[in-house]
C-alpha cells in the first residue's frame, strides 16, 4: 500500500475495455522530507477521490484485477482509500 496525493486524472476517447466506465487519476506518492520522490503513476478510482485528496493505493496487480472483474486486465494500481490525516512520530 502506498500513501499518494491525487495530481490529475486522465481523459482517454479510445483505451482498453477493463477501463470502461472508471475513472483513471494521477497520484504522486507522498515521501519523507530528505527522500528521493518516486515517480507519478495512474490508478483505478475505487474510492471516488478528486484532485487533492491524500488517497490509500493498492499497488497490487491481482487486487485491481479482482477490483475490475477481469484476472486478465492490463492494470496494476488503484485507489482504494480517501486518507483524513497522517501523522508521522518519531
């Protein structure tokens, strides 16, 4: 699971048929102060998200499978939860 800020989503008007009908948004994984930033990827909304939300992504293929009903969909990332707040202790 990755902690991740919704950045963008996308808009397609031709894309493979598991992504029919769900909405495709931009994440940018959150990281410490002093961390390397990862990249920005594409995930499955799962959670009815919007730019700017702090969301919970699955960066499980087999579980976004399931999520899509498909066990041969060409996905690997979806969110799957909208994060109130995060608190870091050291």
């Amino acid at each position: 699971m990755i902690i991740a800020k919704v950045v963008g989503n996308v808009v397609s008007t031709i894309k493979h048929s598991c992504y029919a009908g769900r909405k495709l948004m931009i994440v940018r994984p959150m990281h410490l102060p002093g961390d390397k930033p990862d990249d920005d990827f594409v995930a499955i909304d799962a959670a009815h998200a919007g730019i700017g939300d702090t969301v919970l992504v699955c960066s499980e293929g087999n579980a976004t499978r399931a999520l899509v009903g498909n066990p041969n969909a060409p996905v690997r990332s979806s969110i799957v939860g909208i994060i109130d707040s995060v608190s870091i202790i050291r």
